[in-house]
C-alpha cells in the first residue's frame, strides 16, 4: 500500500517508524514530517489545512490510505474531504471530531448517556456563569469549549479565581474557542490516559499511559504539551480497564452511532480515576502526544492492518498483541518551553544515545541541515525505551539522554516517578 501520514511532531514520527516496519506498506510519506521522519521514510511540503492539496498529492501518488495524526485537521474535516474524493483515511470525520472540538458537546453527550463525567453546565454569558460558581464553591473547573492549544483549562482554587477565567474566555481571550465555557466539578483521584481504536460500530482497546503535563520536576511549574509518558498506567488494573470500555468508550461509539456521526479512529479517554470508578475529564480524537510513543513502542502486532480495521468497520474480530515490558520516553524541550525558545541549537551524540540497549529516540521538533540536526521547536526529542520494568525503561532512557550533548535543551529527570514508586512498594495506592 502506498500511505500517507500527516503530522510532524514525536507522535508522526513514532508513527511513521511502525507503519514502515509493516510489510502492507509498499510505500510511506509523511507531510511535513521533519529531520527524525525523514530517516523513517520519504517527506514533502503539504499544507495540511489545505484539503484540496492534500487530495491532489493522493491522487498523483496513489495513495491508498492518509493517517491523519493532529487533531486540527480532523476538526477541519479533512477525513470527509478525503472521502468525498475516494480516499481512505484513518481518523473521524468532522462530526465525530466535535468529541474533542466542543467539550459542551462531550459533557452532553455524557449527560444523555450516563457516562460518568464531572457535574457541570454550560454558558455564553458571564453573569450566569458567575452565579453557577458562587452556588457550588471552589476549587472548581472552567474550560473553554473549543480547541484552545493547551490553554483552555483553568482549574481554580478560588471563586475569584474561577470568575477571572471566566471573564478572560468569555471576554475572548482565547479567541473563537472561548466563546462558550463549560464550569464542571473538580474530580479528585489519579489521571490516566486510555486509548480505543473505534470502526464506529464497535471499538478495542489499545493500552494505558500516563503523561507528565508540568515543565518541571516533582510536577512543578506551567502546563506543557507533555514532559514524557509511560505505559502501561499502574492505575488502570484490568478491570478499571474493564469499566472503561464499558462505561464510556462503548456507549460513546453507540451515541455516536446513533446521531448519525460514526466515530472511526483512535479515541484518547482523559479519564480520573476516582473512588466510584472511572470518570471522563475529556476526549481527543487522535493519539496523544508523547503517548503514542510509548504505546508503538508496546505494540507487537502489526499497526496497518488495525488502521484499515478501522476504516472499514471490520474491528469485531480484531485483535492485538502487546509486548509485557513497560515504555517510558523523556521528552527534550528547548530552553525556555512552554515560553519562548530559540531555535536552531546543534544536537549531537544522537546514534550513540540510540544504542542504548531498548532505545529508540523519536524527533517531534527537528530540522537536518548540513548532516547537522537542529532544534526547530519546543518539544524537540522523545528519548524512549523499553524495560521489563517502567523502572528498567526509565534507567535505559536516561542513560540515552546523557548521552546527548545539546545545550540548548532541558529534560525532566523524573519521568515516570509514580510507577517506580509503585514498583518498589506494590501495596502502595491504587485508590
Ligand atoms: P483537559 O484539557 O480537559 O484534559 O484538562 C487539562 C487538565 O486539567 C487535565 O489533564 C486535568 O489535570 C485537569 N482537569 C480538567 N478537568 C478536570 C476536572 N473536572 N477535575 C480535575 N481536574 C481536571
């Protein structure tokens, strides 16, 4: 098969390194790509919010399949374009992707279905909002509807608090995105991240992970896209597994269905583990990032296949092998992330730190030139391994991490601390 992946960043890049390992694939580009793809496989220049660019490319190249990876094409719909046009394309279509676009519809959905999420409402004016806040006290959770780039949730410890976030988005300080908020309970208990693959009639599991959102150690300092990630999630036994797929992933598919808007591709349940059980804190529609990177690392079968499972509705009788050991992967940001950042520091000592026995280091933010890898973004390198312990794989990650000489980047030295811990003492906290 001849595959399109669009995306460039850690979460492509992982991807790109299992699609090629497949033996479907006869042929893989990646657009954009960058420096760490480009060793996977072929690269070109495509504007992916460019639709008709995108079909054009496909058509000349004869595509068989586009994998999208980020969530903001999907949003944008390039899944239906693609569709329209005869292509294939792994990821849901614009009216599935609401899961993640609109998280008033999300909670709605929850709400008409009895999955379990955080009490909440909705508003698109500030006063009513206010008074919902002062009715139920604080700490409390105000999000921005739509896709805000990480920036949308503020979670308040204070009344005043929570009315400044709520001025600040309605007023619109986020854009578009925060034009209407959802103000929800605070949930208390262990986050995990849960991923399903969905044909949109049925959906499996994939595996858990855990991120690190905080810049710093000790889960310190200002949100980030994700400081690294680990799987599986200590949190999530069998059977909270178990509650997941059938107190929310399943029926979500099924309301999906059932509206009309079919959800097809790889759904990411932000979930709280709390005493009742599994509760949703959010949905994204694509594979998240640096999870995907511990996940592939995991996989044992053969990714394309399940991909086409997915487009094709033929799931039901999929099924998937995983290797026992545990992932982990150390993400490298450039100084200064998630604030400004150069660009443009000189990375070395990259194939040594890739012989460490386990390791495989995916680029998210790289250019090549001069035979010269370079920094081009914040997140810049997931240094990633595998161990039969998260303690094994945390030991292996680091020691390729110190094997790589760049000044201009920082690292967390604690990835994965939780499940160490848990390691050492089995007894200690699954709550
Ligand atoms: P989201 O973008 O919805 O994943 O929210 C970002 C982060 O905010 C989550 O990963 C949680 O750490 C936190 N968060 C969001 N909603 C809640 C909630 N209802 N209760 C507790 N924490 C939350």
């Amino acid at each position: 098969m001849n595959i399109l992946l669009l995306g460039s960043g850690g979460r492509e890049h992982a991807l790109a390194w299992k699609i090629a390992a497949s033996p479907l694939t006869e042929r893989l580009v990646c657009a954009p790509g960058n420096a760490g793809i480009a060793r996977e496989c072929e690269v070109t220049a495509l504007d992916l919010a460019d639709h008709a660019a995108v079909i054009a490319f496909c058509r000349a190249n004869r595509i068989d399949l586009v994998v999208v990876g980020p969530e903001a094409p999907l949003c944008a719909g390039i899944v239906d374009d693609l569709a329209a046009a005869g292509i294939k394309a792994f990821g849901p279509g614009k009216a599935a992707a609401r899961l993640e676009g609109s998280k008033g519809f999300t909670k709605d959905l929850c709400r008409a279905n009895r999955i379990p999420t955080a009490a909440y409402q909705r508003f698109t004016a500030p006063a009513p909002a206010k008074a919902y806040v002062r009715a139920r006290g604080a700490p409390i959770v105000i999000k921005a509807d739509g896709l805000a780039a990480g920036k949308g949730v503020v979670v308040a410890a204070s009344v005043a608090e929570a009315e400044g976030a709520i001025d600040m988005m309605l007023g619109g300080g986020l854009g578009e995105a925060g034009a209407e908020v959802v103000v929800e309970e605070l949930l208390e208990g262990e986050e995990a991240s849960f991923f399903a693959l969905c044909d949109g009639e049925t959906a499996i599991p994939l595996a858990s992970a855990q991120d690190h959102k905080r810049a710093f150690d000790g889960d310190r300092g200002p949100n980030t896209g994700g400081m690294g990630a680990y799987s599986p999630a200590p949190v999530m036994t069998p059977q909270i597994a178990r509650r997941a797929m059938d107190e929310i992933v399943l029926p979500t598919v099924a309301a999906m269905k059932a509206m009309g808007a079919p959800y097809q591709g790889v759904l990411y349940a932000g979930l709280m583990i709390t005493a009742a059980g599994p509760k949703l804190i959010e949905y994204n529609v694509r594979f998240g990032d640096p999870e995907c990177q511990v996940l592939m690392l995991r996989l044992m079968s053969d990714l394309v296949p399940a991909l086409l499972a997915c487009c094709d509705g033929m799931l039901g009788n999929f099924d998937l092998r995983w290797y026992p050991d545990a992932a982990l992967t150390v993400v490298m940001a450039a100084k200064g992330y998630p604030g400004g950042y150069a660009k443009g520091s000189v990375i070395e000592g990259l194939a040594a730190a890739a012989a460490v026995e386990g390791v495989e280091i995916f680029h998210a933010g790289t250019r090549a030139e001069g035979g010269r890898i370079l920094a081009n973004g914040g997140r810049v390198l997931d240094v990633s391994a595998l161990g039969k312990t998260v303690a094994e794989a945390q030991a292996r990650a680091y020691a390729a991490v110190d094997r790589i000489a760049w000044d201009g980047g920082f690292c967390r030295r604690d990835i994965g601390f939780r499940a160490v811990e848990r390691e050492k003492n089995p007894a200690v906290g699954i709550p």
